[in-house]
C-alpha cells in the first residue's frame, strides 16, 4: 500500500481594499500603455463587421434544412443528403474571401457530392469566424463590457439560427434553391 503524502494547498487569497484591482480605471492609469481597449465609433465599426460575419456563417448552419428535399430532388442521391449537413456542422466544430469563393461554388453544384464537398470548404472558413469572434472581442473591449459583448454574441448567434431556415424556405418556395448559397 502506498503511503498517502498530504500535499499543502495554496490558500486562496481574498480581495482586499488595500490592494489593487485589474479594474478599467487602473488598467489605463497604469505605466503599461499596451492594455488599453477600443471605444466609440472604432469599436462599433469592427463590432459590426465581426458581427455581420458571425450572422452569416451562423444562418448558414441552417439555411439548408428547408431546402434539402429541393436540393435532392434536383440533384438525387437522397441517402447521402445528411452528409450536407454533416459535413458542415462537424468542420465547423474542428479553421470571408475563402468562405465567399466557396458558398458560389455550392449554388453552382451540377451534383450532391460537389455540393458536400464544397459545404466541407465552407465549414473550415465558418469555423475560424466563430471562435475569432470571441477572442477578438476579448482583446478589444475591457473585462468590464464583456457580459455585454458575450450577451451580444449568444443573441446575434440564436437570431441567425432562428431566421436561417425561414429565408432558406423562402427562397426554395419563390425561388432556386442555389441562392441560399449565393446569398452570401
């Protein structure tokens, strides 16, 4: 039997009013002229453009569902069509031009395997906008704001969800099923 060794723990240390606190105020105060954060119109302009970019590639994770029976009428395979989405949504989880260039590759698709492969493309640009997104904002903005920008964040993620699927069903319903593609 092994002998048992008890193994000191570090107290954990609690705040103290004498001592300083990583706040906004004294993170500008400070002689590290390096930890200083965006605001005003810099910072609402880059917010709107990651924003934008992270609506887009978070509808595209759902703009297909209504299209699928379309798109496999038009193209066959019918077995295959979970690999359209499949393929997306398992390399978004594992990396704009990219992401342009191949969402009108998909609405050029002459067959589903095309369609699949280039959906594949899509889901290695998509992913990378995801997660810079975050971390992008985290070095932008004080520790203060990012309740704010994590609210903002989940919002624009569950709104682009949500209206994916009614502007894909849209455009199959009025239109080619390919402009969900080319939309972006």
């Amino acid at each position: 039997m092994a002998s048992e060794q008890q193994i000191p723990l570090q107290k954990e240390e609690q705040h103290r009013p004498d001592v300083p606190v990583d706040t906004e105020e004294n993170i500008t105060n400070s002689s590290d002229a390096s930890l200083r954060y965006l605001s005003g119109w810099k910072l609402h302009g880059i917010s709107f453009w990651l924003f934008i970019s992270l609506f887009v590639v978070q509808m595209d994770t759902s703009i297909t569902s209504n299209a699928i029976l379309e798109i496999t009428d038009r193209l066959g395979d019918y077995e295959k069509s979970s690999w359209v989405f499949t393929a997306y949504l398992l390399t978004i989880c594992a990396a704009l031009l990219i992401f342009t260039v191949f969402s009108g590759a998909c609405g050029a698709s002459q067959t589903l395997t095309q369609l699949i492969m280039f959906r594949w493309a899509q889901g290695i640009r998509g992913c990378g906008i995801l997660a810079l997104t975050q971390l992008v904002f985290f070095e932008l903005v004080s520790p203060s704001k990012w309740p704010l920008y994590v609210a903002l964040f989940s919002g624009i993620v569950a709104l682009s969800l949500a209206i994916g699927p009614l502007i894909g069903g849209v455009i199959t319903e009025q239109g080619q099923w390919r402009w969900i593609f080319w939309l972006k």
